[in-house]
C-alpha cells in the first residue's frame, strides 16, 4: 500500500520544505502534483509523489512536470534526476 494515506499536512509541509514540489495547473485549476527531495551530497534530485487527475492523464502533464524536475535540478548544479 502507497505511503501517501498515512501522510498528514505537516508530513507534507515539511517535505516540501525539505525539497520542493511543482503543481500543475490546467485552466486555472489544479491537475497534478510532484515532489522532490535532494539527495546525499547534492548528488541528485529524487522525484515522489507525481500524479495527474484521472480526467487530465494522456495530455502530458506528467511528461511537463518532469520537464521542470530537470530543469529545477540544473538551477541547482544538481546533475541527475530519479523517479
């Protein structure tokens, strides 16, 4: 069983915190979600949490989201990515 039901607010907040996240918006509303953590040594970036809404899945959202997880990773001189 997936993690995420035992999580509570504050467990989401503060990896958040720890890491950052990326919401994604279709139409002003929000459609999916993604998190990240940075790893040992600054070494990678690891991506948790990515989902779309059912209604909104097959339209790429997932593929853009990961998009902006590299894209963050090279802001930060971070040279890999893991899903």
């Amino acid at each position: 069983p997936s993690g995420a039901f035992e999580e509570t607010v504050e467990d989401v907040r503060q990896a958040i915190e720890a890491g950052g996240g990326v919401i994604a918006f279709f139409d002003d509303q929000p459609v999916g979600c993604g998190r990240f953590d940075v790893g040992p040594e600054r070494t990678f970036i690891e991506v948790g949490r990515l989902s779309v809404l059912p209604p909104f899945r097959g339209r790429g959202i997932a593929a853009r989201m990961l998009v902006w997880f590299e894209e963050r990773a090279a802001s930060l001189s971070i040279p890999e990515v893991r899903l």
